[in-house]
C-alpha cells in the first residue's frame, strides 16, 4: 500500500497543482456512486439514481486520533489541503457555495493533514497523508470491485476502505480511525448499530414517510475491527452544533459518547443537513509496527424515477404528474445496503484481490503510459450516474450527466456507437444494449431510433432513425457474435437486422437513404452532429458499407446466401464509389452541391429540423448565402472513415482502398491535430483552449471554401473523437501520430485543469469518452474470433513483455520473452484452438507438443480449455 511511491509511474502520482481538480469515482456499474477528491474528500454523492455533482453528503468523511498514555497527542480530519474555490465552491443550498467561503460541509474548517499524495490507477485510489505534527504515517486505500467479466460483482454498490497505520515513533500508541456518515437526503434518520458475524454496522434507514417511493432507501458503513465505538447519531440541533459537538468529542482522549435518540428528527436541521452517525475502530501499534483498519460504506436505493418520462426532446419538459420508476439490478442480488456491506467483508479478498490484479496488469503492461491514462481515466463513469442496470441486468445508459440529472438520455446510439470498453471488458452488458435496441427501438418500417425510452416497451423516441446509430448496431451486432461465437443469439436477432437493412432502402424510409441499393447514403441523414447531412458522404455510407459487409456475413451464418452476395455487392460497389467519388487526393470529402437548395426542398415535408424547432427549410437553407446549411462540404473530417474504423474493430476487414485509408488518417492528424489553440477560433462549446493541444472535429485547409454554416461542432475538440482517430492511426500504422493525440487530450485531464477520470463533452462523464479502450487493442494489436476459436496479438512496440488482453469471456496476459510466448488466463474462461503470434517465426511447440503453422497461425494440437490461473506456453525452435 505506496509503500514505494518511486516505482509508480509519476503520470499517476497526484500532488500539489495536479491534485485540484481530482476526483475518482467509487461504486458499482449502473449503481452510482460518489468520489474521492485528490486530497481525499468524498463528493458527488449520485447514490439515488440521479447525478449529484459537487454535492456532499453532509459531512461524511473518515478523521484519526492518536493517544498515548490516556493524553490526546492529535486528532485530524484524513483529508489534505481544501481543494475548492476560497469563496465558495458550488452548492445546492442557500448559505452556501459562491460568497460563503469554504464549503463547510468539506471540513476545511475542521484540523486536518498538510499534505496528501494520491496516486489513482483505476480501479483503484490510495492516498498517502503527511503531517509532522501527527505521530505516525496513514495511508488509504479506496476501490470498489471492478473485475472484467465479473459484471454482478462490479455492480456491487459498495466502497471499499483500507487504512494502514504506521507507528513511526518509540512507543506504543493507541490509533482511532472514525468513519461518519450522513443519511443522505434524509430529514429524520433511523440509525441502528448491528454487530453480526465479526463485523459492526451503522444502517441509515428514514423515518420520512412522506417520501416517495423512489426517494427511499438506505446507508451503511461497517466495518471488522474487534474493538469499536459507535456514535449512533450526532447531536441533534441547528446552526453548527452537530459537527461542533462531534469534533470536540471525537478530539479528545478516550471513547466516544454512544449518542442514541428513540424518536425520529421533528425539526429538520435549517442549513438542511442530513442526521449523521459516527463507526469508529480502536487499535494499539507498537513502534515500527503496521496495522490495517477496514472500513465499507454501502447503499440501496431501490427505485429510481423516471423524471424525464415521455419528454419529446433532452432539453424539453417531461410530462406532469408522477412519473414511472425502474428497479436497479443491485436490489435484486442485495436485500438493503448490510447485505452488500457484508457480501464485501465476506469476499473482501477475493474482490479486492481480483480488482487489483486487474490494476497491476493493466497498468504493468507493455503499453505506452499516454494509452494506459486514457483508458483508464475513461472507465469511471461506469461507476457514475451516467450508467443505469435495469432490473433484469440490462445497461442504459446518459450521454453524460448535468449536475442534477442525465444529460441527453436513451442510450443513445450515435454516441455510444463510440464506446470500445463494454464489449472487451464487460460483454454481457454490452450484448445487452443491443437486446434492448433491437427489441424495444425499432420502429414497424424497420427503422431503429436512436433514444431508448424507459420503461422498456413504453414506445419510441420523437427523432426518427440516425445513420450512424442505426448501422452502428448491425456492426456492433457483429461484433458481439464473433466474440460470443453464440449463433443461436445472432438467429434471434436476425429477423430485426434484416428489417434494419430493408429499411435502408425501403420506399417507406422518409430520409430516401439508399432507394437504388447502390450501396451510398444519398439521401437525408441525420447523426451525432445533431442535424442532417445530405448527399454522399464517407463518414455515414462508411459505416453503412461495414454494415452491409457485417450482415453478408450474419447472413451466410443464417444461411441466406443469395442475400449474402447482394449485401457484399453492394458494399463493394460502395466502397468503389466513395474511392473513386469522394477522395481528393488528400482526403474524403463530402459529395454535395452546396447551392442547390432542389436538393433539399423535397425532404421539406412538415417534419422538424431534429434538434431544431424551426422548419426545415429555414433551418436548412441560407438565403442570404445561397446555400444548404450544417454540411461538411470539402472539410477535413476527423470521422470521415468512421466506419473503416468500426470494421477495424469488428473484424469486417477493409472496406475503403487501404492506401487511400492510410493517406486521409495522414491528412487527420496533419489538418485537424493542433499542438496548440491559442489561436483558433471557436464560438461553440470550449472544451479546449489557449495552449492546449486539441484535435478538431473539422478543418477547411487552404484551397478549400468552408460553409458559411457549416456543421455543428466544427470546431470543438471532443476526446471521444480523438482517441478514435488515434487508435485508428495506431491500428494502421501511424503510431507516433496517434501517440500525439492521445498525448495531448491526456494533458488536458491531469488533474491540474480537468478530472483524469471525467471528460466532457455535452455534459460530464460523458460516454462517448470509452472509445479509449480501442487504444488498449489497436496498441497490442488484438484479434478474437470465439466462432473460429482464434485469438491473436500484433503489437505495434517490441513485443518482448507483457501485454494485456481481455476478449470473449476471459481476460489476462501475454508475456513474450524471447523466442516464447505464454498466454495466461487471469480471470473468467478460454476456450481457443489457433494462436496468430505473427512475431514468432518457424516451427512451435504449445506445450511441449508439436504445433502445425498455417502462416502466422499456430494451431494448436487440441483445443483448450483455460480457467483462471491455467496457461498455454508456445515455444520456437532454436
């Protein structure tokens, strides 16, 4: 536990400046959570099915006291230096926040430690505290289980706490770490002290009966420590007398009061502080000696609302009256937060063991540091407010979160079309988005809308289909059979990808996409732009081609043959036409006349211009420009071979002239990739700015006319964005590139000006951000195929080391020492029959046994069955 800070990557070691803007989320998936800030506060407290982002609940927070010979020597909050803004950080409440000083609720006012030093490597936070006026070193370490393949275990809604007391002094001193607790959102807290099967437990239940059900729920903090304190309540009063009281108890020699009141609060406090109550753990260290103190705190709020409910657009009022609920997945394995609190300390290492091997092998892998920080920095939001498990186990998900509720809701496809992290990591959860996709968003024409409304089944979102979500889901439905290798899945999915396809051409589709079946979206096509494009393009017909090539393939699986060889034709014809149309030597462009407002006249048919409320042709059409507004035209897209990149991922192979491909990637980095802002021009959303390196969304480089409007966004910078186009770079080759934008967006998140684990984009921890995982992948140059067997490794740097890998239904490591190579299972199951080790030449032994070569493909004698800890050895000759 830090015990040699040095040999950490100092990438991941926080202090001083870095540690401002900090914060690491706790929690499980779709289980929400709250954070630990960089000096170690805990905020964000989004426990009850909604963001609540710069909240705190009351005054949580863990403190240490050391006595010696019955005389208090110190007592001091565990947290470092106040973090927030001097005259007030944001707030909820009234007296409060901006132009009242420090957050109180922060304990800034209470004593704490001088300095933290707080190293976060996800899953996992440890903070390391100094202070020479305290006897002895502490250090923290906070996690909640996050094990790939292990989904009901990284949803449990649980944080984990491990202090570890040095005794740095020549005598033995006795040591007191107290946990407090508020009953969040609670008015009249009921509070029991529970001693059971060697743990102690404060449960936070409510006495407010006029709560609604879905407001309802409960806390607990527990811990195994043989001797412990418990201050049932703190003391009930207004102003600031229930900290005042506690603090001046607490800093003091000898136990704590065992306040307890048999009636619930009558009067709420006036500054609308929650009840609290205090766990505490006593231990005696003699000199030199280490000793740990654990601690959990869980909840279970059961029901979740709807608030949003049938509201016809994300920044539209939803409908009045009460609105229907959801019940999480956590209260359907977990009874109330004791079961999850003791569920951990019965397993707690195992959990905790298996959450750190995932660390250290992720982060000891053979990885440049820039990829390790951006997929990793990523993968938190899973545990926030952006993500929900429905009660039967299925994901939906925010696009990010507004400080009070979801930003933009209904898993909605054209941004998580970008998410790589699910379908490596965790893909039960990723095959269940696309369950609910294909069996509650497509409409009866076939169409799939690109909003889930909830509850399931409850109908369809107002905007009609999007391209990019609606051919994103037949190759993410792709994807997700070859990684199964589950045939009977892809069968019951199929008559539905077939209607999607259908759709696409169907004279029933009001945006005329494809009506010839030339294998080119011609016609109106909306996308994560939030507009339409008109006309070809290689950003949307891309990922219409790697569609159409994906279900040729579904459907010679279904055995549908002739539809097979109409759906390959036509990609091909496509990806014809894109190279020979749409490439202008430098890039692929869009293929639209921007003054011909014909064009556009015949989509004007009363519907409304997407996000837009006005109509379609004053939306779309510039009189005074004489042109079609929010087009790309001849700019330098950064998604413009997006679907090249999905079929990269997919394993669909190439769909666009690779040469050309690898010339348009070139002209990405060169056009979009600014090593510095300071002069660009952006009067939309700032994500990026002044010295900052960023990559744009669009470009228009000399010789080229830009729209006098042209698409939104344009000229943002989105992470989500740029770490598709590296790991696309990366994947084809143009490595020192990629490395430069992921370097880059890295910068902007390292804790001195942005969180490492939240990214923006329209609103916080924002989903579109997971395409960083597609780093890990494209970096060790991963394939899988589970329906052939085959799992192979590229890697784009030396391949001697140790690589790690996730893929099917197991995860582990591969380590390539010289002319061997073993590939370990550290978690969940292999099954695998062909090895593609391009760096290992001639002949091979698996095992010791001879193995037959098919090219870069070692076959092995038999196939294998690997569980956790089992491995397969592969050998070269000489």
């Amino acid at each position: 536990m830090l015990n040699d800070l040095q040999s950490i990557d100092q990438r991941f070691v926080y202090r001083d400046a870095r540690r401002r803007y900090a914060v690491f989320p706790l929690g499980g998936i779709g289980a929400g959570g709250f954070s630990m800030t960089g000096a170690g506060r805990m905020v964000d407290w989004s426990i009850r099915n909604r963001p609540e982002l710069h909240q705190f609940n009351g005054y949580s927070h863990f403190a240490i006291k050391a006595e010696q010979d019955g005389k208090l020597l110190k007592a001091l909050v565990l947290n470092g230096p106040y973090e927030g803004t001097p005259t007030g950080s944001p707030s909820v409440r009234k007296f409060d926040g901006f132009g009242f000083g420090a957050n109180r609720d922060s304990t800034a006012g209470v004593p704490h430690f001088a300095d933290v030093t707080f190293v976060g490597r996800f899953p996992v936070a440890e903070f390391a505290f100094h202070d020479e006026r305290f006897p002895g070193d502490v250090r923290m370490q906070a996690l909640s289980p996050f094990i790939p393949h292990n989904d009901r275990d990284s949803s449990l809604p649980v944080a984990m706490f491990a202090f570890e007391v040095e005794n740095t002094t020549a005598a033995p001193i006795d040591y007191t770490i107290a946990g407090t607790l508020g009953n969040f959102g609670c008015d009249s807290g009921i509070h029991h002290f529970v001693k059971e099967g060697g743990t102690s437990a404060l449960h936070l239940t409510s006495a407010d009966e006029h709560r609604a059900a879905d407001q309802r729920g409960d806390l607990a903090i527990m811990t195994d420590a043989d001797d412990v304190e418990h201050v049932d309540y703190h003391f009930r009063g207004q102003w600031f007398d229930s900290l005042s009281l506690y603090w001046r108890e607490f800093a003091r020699a000898g136990r704590m009061p065992e306040r307890h009141y048999d009636k619930p609060r009558q009067v709420k406090n006036m500054f609308a502080q929650p009840e609290h109550g205090t766990l505490a753990a006593r231990i005696t260290v003699a000199p030199g000696e280490k000793r740990t103190i654990r601690f959990a705190i869980a909840w279970n709020y059961p029901l979740g609302s709807i608030y949003w409910y049938r509201r016809d657009k994300p920044d539209s009022q939803a409908t009045e009256g009460s609105k229907p609920t959801w019940k999480n997945y956590y209260a359907t394995q977990w009874a109330d937060s004791l079961a999850s609190a003791r569920d951990a300390f019965a397993r707690w290492d195992s959990l905790s063991g298996a959450t750190l091997a995932f660390r250290d092998s992720i982060f000891g892998a053979a990885l440049p540091s820039e990829i390790i920080d951006a997929a990793t920095g990523t993968m938190g939001l899973l545990r926030t407010a952006t993500v929900i498990r429905l009660e039967g186990g299925e994901l939906w998900g925010w696009e990010g979160q507004h400080e009070r509720e979801g930003s933009c809701e209904g898993s909605c496809t054209h941004v998580w079309n970008y998410q790589q992290a699910l379908a490596s990591l965790f893909p039960v959860l990723e095959r269940s988005l696309r369950d609910t996709e294909w069996h509650h968003n497509q409409l009866p024409n076939g169409g799939l809308t690109f909003r889930q409304r909830l509850p399931l089944g409850s109908g369809f979102d107002i905007i009609g289909p999007c391209a990019d979500g609606h051919f994103g889901a037949i190759i993410k439905t792709f994807r997700e059979w070859r990684q199964s290798g589950d045939d009977a899945w892809l069968a019951g999915l199929w008559p539905n990808i077939r209607r999607a396809l259908d759709y696409a051409w169907s004279p029933e589709n009001p945006d005329l996409w494809d009506p010839e079946k030339t294998g080119i979206l011609w016609g109106r096509q909306h996308h994560t732009l939030d507009m339409e494009l008109f006309g070809p393009n290689s950003w949307l017909s891309s990922i219409y081609i790697a569609a159409l090539k994906a279900a040729s393939e579904m459907a010679t699986a279904m055995g549908e043959a002739e539809f097979a060889a109409e759906l390959a034709e036509m990609a091909a014809k496509g990806g014809a036409y894109i190279d020979a149309h749409l490439f202008n030597g430098r890039w692929f462009a869009q293929g639209l006349d921007l003054s011909d407002k014909a064009f556009i006249q015949r989509f004007d048919t009363g519907r409304a211009a997407g996000v837009l409320a006005d109509s379609f042709m004053d939306a779309y059409w510039s009189d005074e420009y004489s042109e079609i507004k929010y087009q790309i035209g001849e700019g330098c897209l950064t998604d413009q071979i997006l679907g090249q990149w999905h079929a990269d991922i997919a394993g669909i192979g190439d769909i666009l002239a690779p040469e050309k491909v690898a010339t348009a990637l070139k002209s990405i980095f060169t056009e979009n990739y600014r090593a510095s802002l300071v002069d660009h021009f952006n009067p939309c959303r700032v994500y990026a700015y002044e010295n900052e390196g960023g990559t744009l969304l669009c470009s228009y480089p000399d010789g080229t006319h830009e729209p006098a409007v042209p698409a939104p966004y344009a000229e943002e910078v989105w992470t989500g964005l740029e770490y598709m186009a590296a790991s696309h770079m990366i994947l084809r080759g143009l490595v020192d590139e990629g490395l430069t934008i992921v370097r880059a967006a890295r910068a902007r998140h390292d804790g001195s000006n942005r969180s490492p684990w939240n990214e923006i984009e329209c609103g916080s921890y924002y989903a579109r951000s997971l395409s960083s995982y597609a780093l890990v992948n494209a970096w060790t140059g991963l394939t899988f195929d589970q329906r052939r067997g085959t799992i192979g490794f590229a890697p784009k740097g030396d391949p001697r080391g140790t690589h790690f890998w996730s893929a099917g239904k197991g995860w582990g490591e591969l380590v390539v020492e010289g002319g061997r190579a073993t590939l370990k299972l550290l978690g969940g199951e292999l099954s695998v029959g062909r090895l593609l080790l391009p760096f290992l030449a001639g002949s091979v032994a698996v095992d010791g046994e001879a193995a037959r070569r098919e090219g870069d493909v070692v076959v092995l004698p038999r196939p294998a069955s690997l569980k956790a800890g089992e491995a397969i050895v592969i050998q070269a000759a000489g």
